[in-house]
C-alpha cells in the first residue's frame, strides 16, 4: 500500500516544478510553473520546491512576464522595502552616488538619479508599466521631493532599478526609481531610504534589478522568513 504512494508523491512535484528556470533580464528570480497546465508561472528569488507563494515575487501569466501578465505580491512588495530601508544606506554604488553628487558638479550627475533642484523640470513617463507599486507621473514619496542642486550643498541621491539604466546626466523614470536617501555636503548619506511610492517591480524595459549586494540581503531575508513558515 505504500509503494503507490511513494510513486505518486515525486509525480505530483515533478508535473508542477520540473520546468524551473530562470528569468533571462534577472537569472536570480526563478520561474516556477504555478499550475500543471502551465497556464501561469510563479517567480521567486528562492530555489526551493515546491516554491513557498506566501514569498512569491508574484505570478504571471506569461513567461517571460510582461506589465500586462504580472501580478505581483503585496507580501513580497513590503518585505523588499524593509530590505532596502535598513540596507539600501550601505550599498556601495548608492554611497559612491552620494560621494560623486556632494563634489564639484554634482549637480549635473543622474547616472544613478540623483536629485535635481525642483525648479528643473522632470521628464514624465508615458511607458506602460504594471505591479510593483503606483505608477505616473513621479509624484508623491520620495521621488516628488526636490532637492539641493549638488556640487558642495546637500540634497537626495535616488536608488534605481539595474534594469533601465538613465542616460549621463539625466534621472531614472519615476517607475524605476526605489527610493531615495538625503545626502549632506560632504556626501554622506543621511539616515535611511524612503521609497518613492512611484517604483514598479516591472515594466516594458524588464524585471526587479537590485545591487549584488541588495540581492544578497533581500534573499537572505526571504530565506529567513521561509524557515520560519516551516517552522510553524
């Protein structure tokens, strides 16, 4: 009586999760088919199986994921701001953003967004955009702040997405802007980020796209928070 359910088990597992991959734009976000039809896909920076959905990215309808197909996970959405609002300050290309923003033409930098005097204006989207928080034209948090012009005076150094890097000496899209952390004269990062409320975890130009290091401490946590639900 055992054997057919010992057979039956790895069936049922391999029919729903055989076909991991990962994403091409991001290889540390896993794709898991979410059903055995493989009508939609869930995605997960955890390679675990069968994939924990409470930590799922979200899940899409389509693999790759587009705006269109993807529905991201409010549970996942605020477990990565609690990453990057206690680790984001000690990224170091977010530092070196603050660094190179506080010396002589500071002003002019946006390789990483850093924040122009309010009275520049901003370019607005008009790209699609779907999950990941609201989207438009960059008002509210952080990103509708304004901020000191730079070279020698303090202001804000935004945290941008990887995936659609702005040109030299412009400012991400609002969709792809995290968050944003106050810098002093000197360059030093005051305090901790404050999400820009306008960030969407995908877009036309790709998926969620942090630091190595940020990767590495949203994983860590995802990890801790997956133990614990085994836990239980």
């Amino acid at each position: 009586m055992l054997a057919p359910a010992t057979r039956f088990i790895p069936r049922y597992r391999s029919s729903l999760f055989r076909s991991v991959s990962s994403l091409a734009a991001n290889p540390s976000i896993k794709v898991f088919p979410a059903d055995p039809s493989r009508a939609s896909f869930l995605l997960s920076f955890l390679e675990d199986e069968p994939p924990n959905q409470r930590l799922a990215i979200g899940f899409s309808t389509r693999d790759p994921p587009t705006p269109q197909s993807f529905t991201e996970n409010q549970t996942f959405t605020k477990i990565l701001y609690e990453v990057l609002t206690e680790h984001a300050h000690k990224d170091k290309d977010l530092v070196a953003q603050a660094q190179a923003f506080a010396g002589p033409g500071g002003a002019n930098l946006g390789s990483g967004g850093a924040f122009f005097a309010q009275r520049n204006k901003r370019r607005s989207s008009g790209k699609v955009g779907g999950g990941g928080g609201a989207g438009g034209s960059g008002a509210g948090g952080a990103s509708g702040q304004g901020g000191a012009g730079g070279g020698g005076h303090g202001g804000y150094v935004h945290l941008s997405d990887s995936r659609n890097p702005p040109d030299f000496g412009r400012i991400a899209w609002p969709e792809d802007i995290l968050g944003s952390v106050e810098v002093d004269q000197n360059g030093n990062i005051i305090g901790n980020l404050e999400p820009s409320g306008t960030y969407r975890i995908i877009t036309n130009e790709g998926i969620l796209g942090l630091s190595p290091y940020l990767t590495q401490k949203l994983i860590e946590r995802l990890r801790a928070e997956d133990k614990k639900d085994k836990s239980e």
